[in-house]
C-alpha cells in the first residue's frame, strides 16, 4: 500500500524559507508523477507543483519563481523548497501520487505552514 | 487558467436521499476530470476519475458523468459516512484546477 508522509511545516517570518519533505512507501518517487496541492485554512484545494518520473517539473504561477519541486531517488522522498514565502502561502501543504494521468490517488496527512510575523 | 465551477456551494440532504453536485468548466477538457471527497482535518479522498470511472473500493453508491464542460457526481442514496465535501478537478491541461468545493451537510 501506497503511503505518503510529510513533515517541515511550522512557523515562518515573511520572506523566509522552508523545506517540506514527502516519504513515500509503496510507490517510487523517481517514475511516480509527484504532486504538491495545498489547502488555506477554511479554504478549498490549490495544486501547487508536478514532478514527472522523467523530471518534467510545472508549478502554479503563484508560485512560479519561489518554490521548486524535487526528488531524493536515493531516499524515495519528494520535496518542496519554498523561498520568499508570504502570508497567502499559509496552507496545509499535501503531497500526492498521481495516477492514470492525472489524478491523484493516494494523498499524505498534509504539514501546516504558517507565514506570520 | 480553466476555471472550475461547482454547485451547489452547500447542499443539505438526508440519509436515504440522492445528491448531485454539478462541475462545469470554462472550456471543454474533455473527460479528464476527478472527484475527491474531503472531511474535516483529513486528505482528500480520490473518488472519480476521467469523470465516469469508479476508483477500485469506492462504493457503487458514487457515480460520476458528462463530458466537455459539465459534469456530475451523483450519488445514489446517501449514507452517513457520506457527509462531507467534495471537489472536482480538471487534469486536462495545466495549471490543474479544482472547484471551490460542495459541502454535503445534514438536513
């Protein structure tokens, strides 16, 4: 069975930078096409960055710039680099598996980021 | 960016009854479209996918159709496990899009 789990999350000043981090079990990182979707408080659901098992990366223009997407093969393990981070960046971030194309199958607990002063 | 839009934004509903939430795109993505259901404080639960095809151990209760720019999820009569929200999304053409959600409550 397929398990993903992330960690790094925590409390950020504007302007700083975090790493998440998405071990997986169960599925290979490096051939897996690996998402990144986040969820403000209250909100509903923003893809935020692919990866693609032959490492075609596409992000959301809102993070276009700052965050970068990447895999450690070796650790079977994704990850989300976040630069220049803002207040709208607050999110429960998740890392996903996508499938058939597309959809995203099997999904982390997810890691709260939180960018105050 | 294609937009997704669904409705209702809330539907109140009893056990027993048959729901349908509407997704309608801003322009055509063919059948790449998923539904997820969410509870509170969990992830997301992958449903539908290439809108009418049941993911393997989802109930037969959950039926998804349409094509283009609209679609539906239905599910046939509801049961309390049910109770939740869910979300479409288009997979046809990046930036992926959701839509801002269908919160499913008790009447």
């Amino acid at each position: 069975e397929v398990q993903l789990v992330e960690s790094g999350g925590g409390l950020i000043q504007p302007g700083g930078s975090l790493r998440l981090s998405c071990a997986a079990s169960g599925s290979t990182v490096s051939s897996d096409h690996m998402s990144w979707v986040r969820q403000a408080p209250g909100k509903g659901l923003e893809w935020v960055s692919d990866i693609y098992g032959g490492g075609s990366t596409y992000y959301a223009d809102s993070v276009k710039g700052r965050f970068t997407i990447s895999r450690d093969n070796s650790k079977n393990t994704l990850y989300l680099q976040m630069n220049s981070l803002r207040a709208e960046d607050t999110a429960v971030y998740y890392c996903a598996r996508g499938s058939r194309g597309g959809p995203l199958d099997y999904w982390g607990q997810g890691t709260l980021v939180t960018v105050s002063s | 960016d294609i937009q997704m839009t669904q409705s209702p934004s809330t539907l109140s509903a009893s056990v027993g009854d048959r729901v349908t939430i509407t997704c309608r795109a801003s322009q055509s993505i063919s059948s790449w479209l998923a539904w997820y259901q969410q509870k509170p404080g969990k992830a997301p639960k992958f449903l539908i996918y290439r809108a009418s095809s049941l993911e393997s151990g989802v109930p037969s209760r959950f039926s998804g159709s349409g094509s283009g720019t609209e679609f539906t999820l239905t599910i046939s009569s509801l049961q309390p496990d049910d109770f939740a929200t869910y979300y479409c999304q288009q997979y046809n053409s990046y930036p992926w899009t959701f839509g801002q959600g269908t919160k499913v409550e008790i009447k």
